[in-house]
C-alpha cells in the first residue's frame, strides 16, 4: 500500500508539490525550481493557480500566521480560510481591535 501523500508549497516559485508525508528522521523537502524549504501545507490544500497574484499573497499571510490546511475529520475539510486579500484585511483589523491571536481569526467563518 502506498503513502498517504500531502501538500508542500514553494512561496517564492508559487509552487505546489504533493509527496509522502515527512516521518521521523526525514530531511526537510526542497523545491525542485529554487532549491528553498518547502513549506508543509497539508492534506487539505488546493493551491491557486501560479498566475493568481492576490491567492498567492493570501496564502502567504495564512502560512506566516502558521495556519495550515489539515483536514480535521472524515466529514469535510481543512475549515474556512479566506480566499481574498480584503477578507485577510477584515480579519487583520478584527484581530488588531480585539487583541486576538492572528491565526485565530484568519480561520473565523464570521466576524462579530
């Protein structure tokens, strides 16, 4: 039986790569265009199209904060992330106002 596979993404190249999950032991993944650490994204992600400049940027600020796109259950998958610079703005600003933690509201469905 093969390897359940997940996703790993290059943000300088705007690359995404599928291979088998890193067990113990394993060395880091290294892009095959750039030579850089790849970025351990998870199961759950479906990148944007490398032309699409703002899902790119998007995706960016979503991995700084440390969200990833694990799937959770059996039932869907990794959860609501914003697709669009200004949903990112809203929830920037939310968490700035509120004082709660960045990674925490880029992932709230609805803003109070």
């Amino acid at each position: 039986m093969a390897h359940a596979k997940t996703s790993f993404v290059c943000l300088p190249c705007r690359a995404s790569y599928k291979q088998p999950f890193p067990g113990p032991g394993d060395g880091g993944r290294s892009c095959a265009r750039c030579a850089k650490p790849l970025i351990h994204v998870g199961s759950g992600f479906a990148a944007p199209r490398r032309r699409d400049t703002a899902g790119w940027r998007t995706l960016a600020v979503l991995l700084r904060a440390g969200v990833r796109f694990q799937i959770e259950s059996c039932s869907g998958g990794p959860g609501y992330r914003p697709r669009t610079l200004g949903e990112v703005r809203e929830r920037v600003a939310y968490a700035q106002a509120t004082g709660e933690p960045l990674a925490q509201a880029l992932v709230r469905r609805e803003l109070p």
